[in-house]
C-alpha cells in the first residue's frame, strides 16, 4: 500500500487548489463582488482530494451544497468555477446555476445540490447506469452528516444495497448541520453506523489526512467496481469557516477553542509535512506549487471578473431540451 | 391538429395494452430504456407492464423497494449517465412523496447545469378517481407538476393517444410524466401496429361543433364527449378539445376554437380551485376576450380531498351527466327547472 | 474494597479492515450494551465501586442509564476528543486510584493502549475490536464478575492469571513505544489509514503471539512457527515479496494474502531485533511511527505487560473448583 509520489503531489496539489480558490472566492463574497450564498470547502479538503485521486476519469461524483472542492478536486476549470460564482456568462453553468448548482458533465462531476441529501438518490441513479453498462465506473456521492438525517439519503442507500450497485457513500461528517451540532441532530456519534443498517460495509477515516482518504477510497471503490455493492466511509472532518460565508471564530454554535484544535490539524499543513519529513517535498517546493496555485486563482478571478453578465435573450433557453431537428 | 385516422394493421387494444405495447416496440427499439418501480417485474399493479421480464430480463425490468424518492432519483441519476429510464410510480398521489426529485431535481436539472444536461427520464403513474381507492390513492395533481418549469405531463385518454404519447414521451429527452387514467384502463380503442408518435404538445380535437368549446383531458374528455353527444341532440353543438398533454400546453388550438364557437368551458377531474382550467381560462381571456359571449365555464372537483365511499366519491368525480348541467349553464340554456 | 474498572475505546472496531472484511463497525449501540453487561456481572462478583472511562459519545451514562446499581459507579471525565491517548489516560488514571481489576473492551490496538498507560495492569481482555488476537471472547457479564472477583480478593490474582509479553521498541531518537502482539516493520512512508491490511511491503515481523487461529500480521508468524501467548519468546520473521517460498496466512479479518518469507526465527526473553529505515512500524497492526532513513530501531522482548486475567479459571477458583 505504498503511496507512490506522484500521488502525494498529485493531493498536495488538488488541496491547494481548493483552498486557495475558496479563500479568493470568500474575500471576494465578503467584498460584496461575488452575488448569492456561500458554503466554503476549507479544512475539509483532504477528503475531495483523497477520494478525487483515488478515482478514474469515468466514476461520477455527486456533491453537496458545500461543492467547490469537489469540482476542483475532479478537474475542473477554476476560470469557468469562479465565473459561475460570479454569476457571469463563461460560468460553468452559463450564470444559471451559481454556487450551488456547479457541475462538469465531462468531466462526470453530476453537479453540486441545494437540497441536502437531494444528490443522494441521483448518484445511485448514476450508479445503476454503471452497472447497467457493465463498465466498471462507480458513483461516488459526497454528503454531510446533515444530510444522513434526511429521507431521501436512507432510500437511496437501501436502493444501492438492495440492487448491488456501484456507489461509494462518502460522509463528510463535519460535526455540524448548518447551525446545530452533529450530537444535538443524531443519537449515534458514527454516521457509518447507518451503512450497517443497509448491509453496506463501511469505514471510518481521518478526513483530514489525505494519504488515509486516498488508501481507504481506493479499497472501497474496489470494492464496487468488484461486483460486491456499494460501501461507506465516514471522513471526519471539519469546516473551518462557517456554514455560509467567511467568519471563523466567536460563532455562537460552537466554541473557538473547538475550531482552534481542529485548525491544527489543517490538512494541507499536515501533507506537506508529512512529505518534508519524508524527503519527497521541501518548502521550496510546496512555497513553488503553491504560487503556481495561486496564479492560476489569481487568473480565475480576472477572467470572472472580466467577463460579461448572461445575455438577458437566452433568459429562457434550456429549460428544456428542444428535440433534434 | 385533427382526428387522427386509424393507420394499416390498427386493431382493437385496451389502454392498459397500448401503454404496455409501446414499452416493448420502445424497448426492442433502444437497448437504453430500462423500467423500474414497485412490483414492475410481475406486470404492475394493473398489469400495465406485464411480460416485459419474460421479454428483456431482470436488468432491464427492474423491482425496486418502495422508496419513491430513491426510485425519481434512480431515473435521474441513470437519465443523466446516459440511459433513458421509465420509472413508475404506480399512484398519481406517490409523486408527492417524491416531489423533491421531481420538481427540485428533474425539473431543473438542465437549466440549473446552464444546458449541459440532458434528462430523457419518463415517470409513469396511475391518476384519477372511481374505485373507492380514497383520498391517497385517486387524486388528480397535475396542477402541481405544470407549475414547475421543465416537467412535461401527458394525460392520455384513448388507447391510440396512449400508444403515441408514451413513444413521444419516452424518445422526448426531457422529465415527462405520463398519467394513465385508472378508470379508462380497460377501456378498448383502435391502435396501429407499428410504432408511431404523437408529438407533445399537440390536442386534438375529439368532436368538431360550433357553440361551445369544451377544453378537457384524460378521462374527461371522454366523459366531455359523452355530455357532448347528449347535448346535440338538444341542438347545442359543442366542439371537444382533448388537450392530450397539459404541459406544454396547446393552447393555440383553444383559442382558435373559442374565437370560433365564443363560448368556452374547461373540464377537468381535478379540484376546481387552481386546477388547470384556472390557467386556461386566465389564456382564453387575454387572447380571446373581444370574442367570448359568456363567462368561461369551469368544470371540477369540489374543494375537498377524494371521499371513499362510492356514493359520496360518485358525487365528487364529474360525469357526464353533471358537465352537460354545468355546460347548458356556460352556455344560458339550462335544462328546465334546474 | 473491590475496585473494577471498565475501559471502552470508542472508536475500535470501525477502522478500514471492516470495509476489507465486508464487516459493519462495531455499533455505540453493541458497546453500550456490552458496558452494561459487563457492569451487572462487576456488581454480581462484589464490586463496590465501578470506575468507567468517559468519551464524547457518552458509552458509559448510556450503558448505566436507569440500571439498579448496588455498587457506586464513577465515570471518569471525558477527554477533549477521543483518541488513543485517551485510553492511555484512562488506564493511568486507574493505576493510580488502585484498581483491582479492569475489563477492557476492545482489539488488540486498544489493548496495547491501556499497556502504554498502566503496563502490569490486571486486566480481563474482551474482544469488541477490528483485530482480536490478545483479547479473547466471553460473554461481558460473566468477564465483569471475573474482574470483581479479583478486585475484591476473593480469588487471588496471581493463581488466575497470566503474565502478558511485549515488544518493546527503543527508537534511535529516544522515543520508545510498545506492543502486545506484534511490531512490524513496512516499506510504508505514512501511517495513512493506520491499520495494515495488504502484505506489500511488510519487511520484517516480531510476534510475541504466534498460534494457530491467530488473526492480523502474527497469523504470518503462526504460519511458519508456533509460540504460545504464555510461553516466554517471541518470533521473527523476515519477508521479501519476491522470495521462492511463500505462506498464506489470513492477514487481516476477512483477508488471505500470500507473503515471501525469507527467513524466521526464535526470540527469547531479552532477545532484540534491530529494525532498520526507511519505512513505517506498526503496533498491534496499527502503522504508527514513521522511521526515516538512517535510523533505527530497536525491538526487545520482555515478560512483564499486563496481568492477563482468565475468566475461566477465576470463575471455576471462586466456585471452589480450582
């Protein structure tokens, strides 16, 4: 199970990604230059990026409200994400979508949700589509620990049971629900404890160290692509800003000291010194990669904020699809 | 759109038939098509879907649990990835119990991905009241799915619009929902053979007339042709419209045909109060108002859920008897003495 | 007089070998239970005062909840956020209030936690882990009644117990470290998922439990030699994925996987393997030091862990039978 290099800069890199976009994308929303709501990735990155390298170009994702980092973590075009956040025409979603609703068909990310849980089902849809093709692809679907709590996630993980279908369950579980706290929602402290419900095997991980997201979604996806079903993990993780929006600390729903200890254990910190101390990395480096990162944000934001509001014509255009002529 | 003539190789089918036939033409056709829902693998509850596994498998025909948020959100998740699904969900009613997937998910689902998604997913469903079936199981919602942008509902009510519409339906790369009406399964109609569409969109007209429109869909229209019939022999010449799909809406052919006739009612199964002929009422004016010479007539069911005793559910559905009432009344001939 | 102490480790038996032995995680629910089990057979043995580890999920009030307790019950604070150190504590805290006995609930991981934090604990193993090859299976309220028994001298310690080995590990750079059952040494670079369940890269295995019926990394030992838990020594094992003979042996719940061996052999009490970096060294097959190059590590078997209580045996004394 030895992690090969290419992978550790191939995370270290993807995390870096996220981050950086989600801290230019909340300066830009606290500045009043960015229209909507805003649900921050940061300090849950290890788990896009673990789960995202462990993946091939043909599993699906699904995501949450919560959805910038998975589409980075997949691939996707930082100039057409933040454009999107901004609400421009060279968004990902032509401006009609926003944060919420940002996705990448070609790249088989099945689009971030408004609706908590509502992605659930969808991705074990995508799941059955695999199956149905016998292709080998499986369905991944990030959710929260809010999310466990609604209906649609315990239909939709009888269904991939019931059917064997190829879909990997990720639970974020970042403590809390929007505003209340994961103990105050549930009465288990383990969202995996649902998947045994289900007959679907599952683990827990550290969702802030992405080697261990990485080598556990590797063996969970075997798993599916086996024939066997889906399986489960469970990330513990945190969000380090708050539900919606950029403020860190003095929040009324959780305790600073908290947010403190988990802040020291910040995922990105934690690869690049795990690879320093493993002589695969030295700060000269991880400073190098982290500037190209931030060029190529730097870069994003200018093409955002260049390009042009959607054409008020195609108001109308795709609500649905016209047939072909 | 005019009555359609009966094509080479038409035969008597039942409704329930010709739904069933287009699934195995659709099926044979496009190894793509799945269906999947509550017991769909013995036939349905109605037998709508019977042979399918003796035809195409278990892969292609498939059981799921009862879980209708999961079974939209299977539909979604396969239309997405490709494949075009026909997920049933048995009772009109159901579809509330999966509305999220259907009108925050489906509906949206393109627009939302700025056009870069396409959903051929087809939902079908059991509608309409007359089997003592109660308040869950005999509702008539359709008001709730053509006010969400991107559905489209298709209310067939003869076998032939049956067999058309569901080819439509399920080649249409859009989230259609397809409403067989529970009362007219059994009922028989002449169907062709080969496969052919009914675009969606597009009413036909079940009885040309000169003095009343009568603007109806699924079982009513059938139930509006009947009331039609019994007022001509009173003189009174109504022209019947059967919208066939209600979203979208061919509101073109109404409005020609109140410009024509000046008269106007709709007729549906549904609650009176929001239903469908609300909408079209509110069209028919602001297109057809300098033609009309009486209030539009609205024909529905009373404000409350559907009773199930079958005297007091015979006093809630519309007949034809009670639409002819209520259409000499549109039209300021009413029987004597009522 | 008569002390029991009863240790959960909350977060055992959910690690990523459940997902590779298709298993579910061991449930809050079933330890709950477990606790509570083992509390009514601490208080039917004479415990007039039970001691329990507390944890952010709330084990311990869950598993008292509305029971009738004839004996007085403390549940220790609850750490910041559960860990490995928390057991630690926990064990240490029991140390020092003189415990007569404490039941551990968990796998072998745990197990080797409450040695870090009380390294001659008498203990009652119960197995409630992922991997359990030094905690055995009993039913929790007879395993409480048997700690009782002990706590409150009615049966002597030393008649019903057994002396547990470890594996010492003095690192290069001063730290040291121990386990019960086996250390490990890996081509791994990072702990990762922490628990070992693919045989890539395992170097060089000590053992201090080598029976047939073993489960986890030592089942490599056990395929090659046999060393009783109770019997002084220890095995080695030096493996090479590209060596002619091979073993199969079943390396993780649910797992067989086929390894090159190199070469084995026999340790003695005070015996020491030098184990040499790059690499990553598991504990009870949790990967949890990194080892750089250059540096070294050295492991030595010793006989004075744990005092392993027998359920059995203290039961059968109590009765009169033994």
């Amino acid at each position: 199970m030895a992690l090969d290099d290419d992978i550790l800069f191939d995370m270290h890199r993807r995390m870096l990604r996220i981050r950086l976009f989600e801290e230019a994308a909340g300066r830009l929303f606290e500045g009043a230059r960015m229209p909507g709501f805003i649900h921050l990735y940061v300090g849950q990155e290890a788990v896009a990026a673990g789960v995202c390298a462990a993946l091939r170009p043909e599993d699906q994702i699904s995501s949450t409200h919560r959805g910038h980092g998975h589409l980075v973590a997949k691939g996707g075009d930082l100039n057409k994400m933040m454009a999107e956040l901004m609400g421009k025409e060279t968004g990902y979603c032509n401006g009609k979508g926003g944060s919420m609703h940002i996705c990448d068909l070609d790249l088989n990310m099945l689009g971030a949700n408004g609706i908590v849980g509502g992605g659930v089902p969808i991705a074990v849809g995508a799941g059955f589509a695999n199956k149905y093709r016998d292709d080998g692809a499986v369905s991944v679907v990030f959710f929260g620990d809010g999310a466990s709590n609604i209906g649609a996630f315990h239909e939709a993980a009888n269904m991939a049971a019931a059917l064997k279908l190829p879909v990997l369950f990720v639970c974020e579980n970042n403590e809390y629900g929007e505003f209340t706290s994961r103990d105050r929602s549930m009465a288990i402290a383990d969202v995996v404890e649902r998947a045994s419900g289900y007959g679907i095997p599952g683990t827990i991980v550290d969702g802030m160290d992405a080697a261990a997201v990485y080598e556990t979604a590797l063996e969970a996806l075997e798993h599916c692509r086996s024939g066997a079903g889906p399986s489960f993990i469970e990330a513990k993780t945190y969000r380090f800003y708050n539900h919606h929006g950029v403020q860190t600390l003095g929040l009324p729903y959780r305790p600073d000291d908290e947010v403190a200890s988990w802040q020291a254990r910040d995922p990105i910190d934690g690869i690049e010194a795990r690879m320093a101390e493993a002589g695969i990395m030295t700060a000269d480096q991880a400073a190098a990669v982290r500037a190209e990162v931030q060029a190529a944000v730097d870069e994003a934001v200018e093409f955002g904020e260049s390009s042009p509001m959607p054409n008020p014509a195609r108001l109308l255009d795709d609500v649905y699809t016209e047939a072909a002529q | 759109m005019t009555i359609t003539e009966p094509a080479a190789g038409t035969r008597e089918l039942k409704y329930t038939a010709a739904f069933n036939e287009a699934l195995h033409q659709l099926m044979a056709e496009d190894g793509d098509i799945f269906v999947a829902g509550e017991d769909v693998g013995i036939g349905g509850v109605f037998g709508s879907f019977a042979g399918l596994t003796a035809a195409f498998g278990e892969r292609r025909v498939v059981d799921t649990p009862i879980a209708e948020q999961a079974i939209v959100g299977l539909g979604i998740g396969a239309g997405v990835a490709g494949l075009r699904p026909v997920v049933d969900l048995m009772f009109f009613d159901f579809v509330m119990v999966a509305m999220d997937q259907i009108a925050n998910q489906a509906a949206k689902l393109k627009y939302m991905f700025g056009g870069k998604a396409r959903l051929p997913l087809t939902i079908t469903t059991n509608g309409g009241a007359g089997l003592s079936a109660a308040a869950q199981h005999s509702q008539s919602l359709e008001a709730f799915l053509c006010h969400t942008p991107g559905l489209k509902v298709v209310m067939p009510s003869t076998p032939y619009d049956m067999k058309g519409l569901m080819i439509s339906s399920i080649r249409d790369d859009n989230p259609t929902i397809v409403v067989k009406s529970k009362m007219l399964l059994g009922v028989s109609g002449p169907v062709p053979e080969d496969m052919y569409e009914i675009p969606l969109g597009t009413a036909s007209i079940l009885r040309p007339g000169e003095d009343l429109t009568v603007v109806s869909y699924g079982r009513m229209a059938q139930e509006s042709l009947v009331a039609a019939e019994q007022l001509a022999a009173d003189g009174i010449d109504c022209e019947v419209i059967d919208l066939r799909t209600v979203q979208p809406l061919d509101i073109d052919t109404v409005i020609e045909s109140a410009k024509k006739t000046n008269r106007i009612a709709i007729v549906h199964e549904a609650v009176r109060f929001g239903g469908l002929g609300a909408e079209i009422a509110a069209q028919v004016q602001e297109h057809a108002f300098d033609y009309l010479d009486a209030p539009i007539g609205r024909v529905g069911a009373p404000f409350s859920p559907v009773p199930f005793s079958p005297s007091l559910e015979a006093d809630y559905v519309p007949n034809a008897e009670r639409i002819g009432r209520e259409l000499r009344e549109t039209i300021g001939r009413p029987l004597p003495g009522s | 007089m008569g002390t029991v102490a009863i240790i959960v480790n909350p977060a055992a038996g959910k690690d990523i070998r459940r997902l590779v032995a298709e298993a579910s995680p061991v449930s809050d629910a079933s330890k709950v239970g477990t606790l509570r089990r083992a509390v009514i057979g601490a208080m039917e043995g004479g415990a007039t005062r039970v001691i329990m580890s507390g944890d952010r999920r709330g084990l311990a009030e869950r598993a008292i909840d509305r029971l009738e307790a004839s004996a007085e019950i403390e549940i220790m604070d609850a750490p910041a956020a559960d860990s490995a150190h928390s057991t630690r504590e926990a064990a240490a805290l029991c140390r020092s209030r003189r415990v007569g006995a404490v039941v551990v609930l968990g796998g072998d991981g745990t197990h080797r936690d409450v040695a870090k934090g009380w390294r001659d604990a008498p203990i009652v193993a119960l197995s409630t882990g992922t991997n359990n090859v030094f905690p055995r299976p009993h039913e929790a309220t007879v395993a409480g009644e048997a700690a009782a028994l002990v706590a409150t001298e009615k049966v002597p310690l030393a008649a019903v117990t057994h002396r547990a080995k470890t594996i010492d590990v003095q690192l290069d750079d001063g730290e040291n470290d121990l386990g019960l059952v086996d250390v490990v040494l890996t081509n791994d670079r990072f702990t990762a998922a922490r628990a070992v369940w693919s045989p890539d890269g395992v170097r060089e295995i000590v053992a201090t439990i080598a029976e047939p019926g073993s489960v986890g990394l030592s089942a490599i030992a056990a395929a090659v030699a046999h060393q009783d838990r109770r019997a002084p020594g220890a095995v080695h094992v030096r493996c090479d994925p590209n060596a002619a003979s091979r073993v199969r042996a079943p390396i993780a719940p649910g797992l067989y996987a086929s390894i090159g061996l190199m070469s084995h052999h026999h340790l003695e009490a005070g015996d020491s393997v030098t184990f040499e970096g790059p690499g990553v060294l598991s504990f009870d097959g949790e990967r949890d030091r990194t080892l750089g190059a250059d540096r070294t590590a050295t492991a030595t078997i010793r006989i004075d862990g744990p005092r392993v209580i027998d359920v059995g045996r203290a039961l059968a004394w109590a009765s009169g039978r033994e």
